[in-house]
C-alpha cells in the first residue's frame, strides 16, 4: 500500500501534512476525475471482491474504477493513512423507477471527521449525483456545488441525500424522451444511518450486486467519470457527456450511441480504461438516470 503510487494515479500533487477540509478536498477531486465509478468487471468475466489489495491493485496499479464498496474504501483508506479521523457508513439507495429506498444497504461511504464537524466523502456513485466536494453533514441546509444542489434532512436518526437539478438541453432530439434521463427536478439519492460500518457488512452485496438478474447491475455495463466541467457516462452503447452551467441554470447532455468496435476505444480515450478481457456490453431498461 503505496501513498505515492496511489497519488501518481490521481495526479495529486498537493499537501500530505494537513488535514483540512481544502486538503481533503482536493484529493477527493483528484480521486473522482481519475478513477471511474464502473461495473465492468461483472460484463468481463471478472469477480469484484472486496480485499482491500485486489482493490488497491486493480485501481492504483491496472488503472481501473470500481464501484463504492472499491472506491470508497480505497479512499477512506488513503485518508485514514494521512491522519484523518475516518468511518465507514452503510446508506440504502433510491430506486426512481419504484419510488422507493432499497431493502439492502447497498452503498458504502466514508464520514471524515474534522475539528469536531463530520462530513460525508462519496467518491462511488457517479454520473450527475456525484457530489464533487465532501458534504457537512447537516440536516436542512443547501449545498451548493457545480453538479446541483445537494442536501441532508435527517429525522429520528435516518439521514436522506437528495440533489436539485438544473434544465437539460438536449441538442440531439432524438435521445429527448431516453430512460437515462432524469425527469424531476428534485431526486432522492440514498438515506443512511451514522452507526460505523465494517467491510464485512458489505459482503453478501458484493455477491448479490454482481450476480442476481434482478440487480441493476447485471442489467446495464456502466463507465462514469467526471471531468472539470462536468462527466461523461458509456452505459451499454450509449456514450453521454455533460456539461454543467452549460448556460446560464442549464446543463448540456450530448448523446451518442458507439458501434461494438467502438467500445473499446472510447474506454481507452475517454476513461483511460483498457480491459484485460473482452467486454460484452448491456443495456436492459432499468432505473438509472444521468
């Protein structure tokens, strides 16, 4: 386990001695702009397991993403190793398609603590619902970041995650009605609790999200990363790239859908990912949205 080797990944080239929230906040930024949120593994013919060294390696050293169980606990490690006062929170995720939070604790994030005020850090969810900055874990308040407006309620101990949107435009009409798209102008993201998680509680998950017809998972090969001004998403054949504020209260969503031979080039020029098996992408209608 190499700081140096996992900064040379993210092209971190900041301070390793303090830690402020400007410092956590630049390695968090360096982290979602490098590593992508992706299941490809599971349309490859690989196992995502949850050892933090397969990790490490997979996502340091073969130049991978992963999905949060992968990311975040590679980050919260990186962050505890610097000082940090770090903890692992499991949150239940949204389901727009049956309007409804899931019954597994599907999602891991990390809590960091700084001068006695707690903030989430999720560097694992991807697409527009990527929070670029950690979030103060406060009930009520607005937090305005370049992807939207983020914010915490919490009642009787649940916390709930939900992001105001701005406007879509849309230049390719044709992609106008997509299941992709987000619809409302306000989406539920996740709802979690503060009792500590462990890894191991994230297990049978693991197993379930990379193997079980029901599973999103299984249902779409998903590749996400941000960028400086926005992110690009190849989900099946489908490549999307946004641009936040494109004009003024409005986002850019431009669309276009790749041949097979097209895959794995753009995995290769637009997520610096090169596979080490063939991908067999998919895209069955499920709740997913940009």
């Amino acid at each position: 386990m190499n700081l140096e080797e996992y900064f040379a990944r993210t092209g971190y080239k900041g301070s390793t001695e303090k830690q402020d929230l400007e410092t956590l906040t630049d390695i968090f930024q360096h982290h979602i702009r490098a590593v992508p949120f992706e299941n490809l593994s599971i349309h490859c013919g690989e196992k995502i397991t949850l050892e933090l060294e397969h990790v490490y390696n997979k996502i340091v050293r073969r130049k991978r993403g992963g999905w949060c169980m992968e990311n975040n606990q590679l980050l919260g490690w990186v962050l505890k190793c610097l000082g940090y006062d770090t903890s692992f929170l499991g949150a239940y995720v949204f389901n727009p398609h049956q309007n409804t939070y899931s019954t597994l604790m599907t999602h891991l994030v990390v809590k960091v603590v700084i001068d006695g005020k707690a903030y989430v850090v999720d560097g694992g969810f991807g697409v527009s619902y990527q929070m670029w900055q950690p979030m103060e874990l406060v009930s009520g308040k607005d937090q305005p970041q370049a992807p939207g407006v983020f914010r915490f309620t919490e009642n009787n101990g649940v916390w709930h995650l939900e992001k105001m949107r701005r406007k879509q435009y849309i230049p390719n009409q044709s992609f106008s009605s997509s299941d992709l798209l987000e619809k409302k102008d306000c989406r539920k993201v996740y709802m979690f609790s503060l009792e500590p998680r462990t890894v191991e509680d994230f297990r049978f998950q693991c197993t379930y999200l990379q193997t079980s017809p029901d599973s999103l998972f299984t249902k779409k090969s998903i590749c996400t990363l941000q960028t400086t001004d926005g992110f690009r998403a190849l989900i099946g054949w489908t490549l999307t790239e946004t641009t936040y504020n494109y004009k003024e209260n409005m986002d850019l969503v431009e669309f276009v859908t790749l041949e097979d031979e097209e895959v794995e080039k753009t995995l290769k020029e637009k997520f610096n990912i090169t596979l080490d098996r063939k991908l067999v992408p998919i895209n069955v209608k499920a709740s997913y949205t940009i």
